[in-house]
C-alpha cells in the first residue's frame, strides 16, 4: 500500500492527507513524487514494523505471489458557519479500515481485493453513506498483462481509479468512503504511447447493504497517453461519454448524456519548472437542454531551497456555467471527479460555472515534517447559474444574477509529520466570503480544523 502524501502532476503539487491505498494512477506518463518528506536515512532508527516484516515474510516465502495491504486512519475534524444547501456544523470522529490482498501467480495474471470499513462513531443517527460505510468490498479486480511493456492488457471489477489529475476521474481519498467504480478497461502499449477503452460506474453507497453493480451512471470511452512527445513534454488525449439516468442519480426531466473531448499537456521548463495544460470541450444534453459547454485548467511549479527545500505552485482554472438568455446548457458537468484541494482544503466548491486561482507552498522543515500554506480566490462564470459544491449540486444560486460574482476566498495550513509507517497531521482553514455568498446564503462563515493519524503498510 502506497504511502502517497502529495500527489503531484508536472505542474502542480496538489495535497491529498492522507492518500494511502491502491488507487491507481492510470496514466503511466506522470512523473513520480518528487517530494519525499522521508527518507530511509530519516527511518533508521525506526523500530522495525512487526506486521510489515511478516507480510514481507509471506512475500518472500510465496515467491512474491502473495502480498497483503493494510490501513488504518482516524481524523477528528470540526466545521463551522457552514450553511450550504444540506451542510452543517459538525464534529466528528472518522474512522476508515481497510485490508487488501493482493495474488499474482504469474507475472501476466493478478487478483487483487480489498474491504473497506468507514464510520463515524460520534455523528449520531442518520450519518450520510458520504461519512460511513460498514465493511464492504471497495476494491475486487483481475488484471492480465499489467506488467508488459508492450502489447494488450486488461482490467476487469472494482477498483479506485485517477486519470490524469483526477480532474474528470478520480478517487478522493481524503474522503472518508473515497469513491470506487466498477469497471471494465482494455489497453494496448506501443513504446511510448497507451491507448485505452473504458466504461466505469461510480458505485452508489448504500451504508449497512453490499453495495450491487448500478450501471445507471456511467463513462465510457478512451483515454490515451504519450510519454515525451517532445522534449520535455507528454500528452493525454481523451473522449468521456458520460450518461446518468434517474436511477443513476439523475434528478430533473429527461437524462443526462454529455460528451467530453479533452486534452493535457505536461512536462518541465527552463529554470527547473514544470507545468500543465488542460482543456475540455463538452457536447450532447443536459436533461432536456443541449449542452454547449468547457473548462480550461493551468498551473506552473518549481522546488526551490530557502534553507529548507520550498515546493511553490500556481494555478488557474475555469469552468463555465450558463448565461443569462442562453437557450443552452452551459453548466459544465464535471463528471466523477477528485476535487480535494482543488478549490481550498475546505472541500466547498466542484468544477462548475467557477473561476479559480490557487497557490500552494510546501516547506520541508526535515525530511519527515512538512508545513503547507494554501490560498484559493474563487469567482462565477455566469452571474446567473448556481454555485455548485464538490459533489456538483447547486449550493446558492442567484437567478437574476443581481449578486454578482465573487465567491470568495480561502486560506488553509496544514502540517504532516511521516514516521515509519505512520503519518500524522493537522490543519485549519477558513473562508472569507465574497459579494456573492453574502447576498445569497446567510450566516455563512466556514471553518475547518482536523488532525488525523494514519498507520498503513505497503
């Protein structure tokens, strides 16, 4: 199990607290985490792991056939002034668990499963399937030929996925359930180039049953990757067809089928920075609307040293929203995507009818013990059409965009110490509200404050 404490694109270093367990980074072309808060150096004198050393045991003695995962993570966390459609105050303790295996008899052909268990002890009565799950199967997959250089591969059952940088897919794991899909994935590897056709389902959460295959949501097409196009430059190119019905979640007239053609680049500049480009153009229907719609996503970041090594990142990214007199659909759906820390550490706000600016600096203070600051200044695409959370559901709308459009802005810090295999961290956020908030939501105010504890093995 991976002990992944930022997961970086070329352009932005992006937190995710913690981000433990096997969700894949698809896209073979993203460089691996140049941050490494600790080293073997730092670990030496760490007592050596007891269930580490016997899950390595029974690797070694398997030949390397049979490998086990495991996790363990508590956060206590506060939020207040939060008044956002069905938000509320809350002080909570959450609790996640899981345990995986992994088989693979021969290097073509491997198994891999895993359980979850998710709860929330103290919220009471009622807790939403977004806080707790009892145990349940959160991963069960068969890959064959995942491990060639070359030629044909695929996936086949459930399993926590990112592509690209989780804009459109993804696997938030700083949520307490984190997102799985059922899935069907075939491949085809030529030197540098991956060429994919998917079809993945979200899996609805039915706290307290098995959670069945729904395959009333949805997506379905390619996503494809090229590793060093040009110097210093890789590219994903991909189509999502993306279709929900009522009983894939689907709440107004009609259905929902929208179709996104999509690209991203990314790589190094001169001076020791790196970037990445994304766009997407949307077509097909909103319910009974034609959608018309896009985003755009832009960040540079660069390592420098101050003293202590300093990660640096900006970005800039859009999605747009429907205008006053549009006939349209222009409210970008952003799929099933992982939006932690892409609009503030507070989780408020998803990739719909929003303009965002952010910046994130990581100072490692040791090897082991890292202090993040974070700033996020949102703003409305479209005066006129709602402001959508994480989730994608509208939270405050003005309908006839007479509130403007600033939403406001976010400030967060965060620290992480990694000792041996357990990750330990704290944080506090707050949001300032803008024009918009003010005149549309009352007593809307948040703040965020956590610390959590994580103990996991490979």
């Amino acid at each position: 199990m991976r002990h992944t404490l930022l997961a970086t694109s070329t352009a932005s270093f992006v937190l995710l607290l913690p981000s433990a367990g096997r969700a894949q980074a698809v896209n073979p072309t993203t460089p691996n985490n140049p941050i490494a808060y600790a080293t073997p150096a730092a670990n030496a004198l760490i007592p050596e792991d007891p269930l580490q050393r016997l899950d390595d045991e029974v690797e070694r003695s398997t030949h390397k056939k049979l490998d086990f995962t495991f996790e363990e993570r508590t956060r206590w966390e506060e939020k207040d002034g939060v008044n956002f459609g069905k938000s509320v105050n809350q002080q909570d303790m959450l609790s996640r668990l899981r345990i995986g295996a992994i088989f693979q008899p021969v290097s073509w052909f491997k198994i891999s499963a895993m359980g979850q268990d998710a709860r929330a002890p103290f919220y009471g009565n009622g807790a939403p399937n977004t806080l707790r799950a009892p145990m349940d199967l959160q991963e069960a997959y068969v890959e064959l030929f995942g491990q060639t250089e070359s030629g044909f591969g695929a996936t086949f059952g459930r399993e926590m996925l990112n592509y690209g940088e989780s804009r459109l897919i993804g696997s938030p794991q700083w949520s307490n359930l984190s997102r799985t899909f059922d899935t069907g994935r075939m491949n085809y590897r030529a030197g540098r180039a991956r060429f994919e056709i998917l079809m993945v389902s979200p899996v609805k959460i039915v706290p307290g049953t098995y959670d069945t295959p729904e395959l009333g949501e949805r997506i379905v097409g390619t996503y494809n990757t090229f590793s060093s196009i040009l110097p210093g430059t890789s590219a994903d190119a991909y189509f999502l067809d993306h279709s929900q019905n009522k009983i894939g979640g689907w709440t107004g007239a009609g259905t929902l089928d929208t179709q996104s053609y999509g690209g991203r680049l990314f790589g190094s500049l001169p001076h020791h920075f790196v970037y990445n480009l994304e766009g997407v153009d949307q077509t097909g229907h909103m319910g009974l609307l034609t959608q018309r719609a896009f985003a755009f996503a832009g960040g540079a970041a660069r390592k420098v040293s101050v003293g202590r090594p300093l990660n640096f990142s900006v970005e800039y990214k859009e999605a747009s929203g429907t205008r006053p007199g549009e006939t349209n659909s222009g409210t970008f759906d952003q799929l099933s995507p992982s939006n932690h820390d892409k609009f503030g550490h507070e989780d408020l706000f998803g990739w719909r009818n929003l303009k965002t600016a952010k910046s994130l600096e990581t100072l490692e203070l040791t090897r082991s013990l890292a202090l993040n600051v974070m700033y996020t200044d949102d703003w409305l695409y479209s005066a006129a059409d709602s402001l959508y959370n994480s989730a994608g559901s509208s939270i405050a709308l003005s309908k006839k965009g007479t509130a403007g459009t600033h939403v406001g802005q976010e400030l967060d810090s965060f620290v992480t110490y990694k000792v041996g295999p357990h990750l330990l961290g704290a944080g506090f956020g707050h949001f300032f509200k803008g024009e918009f908030i003010a005149q549309t939501t009352r007593d809307v105010n948040p703040r965020y404050f956590y610390v959590f504890q994580q103990y996991s093995f490979r």
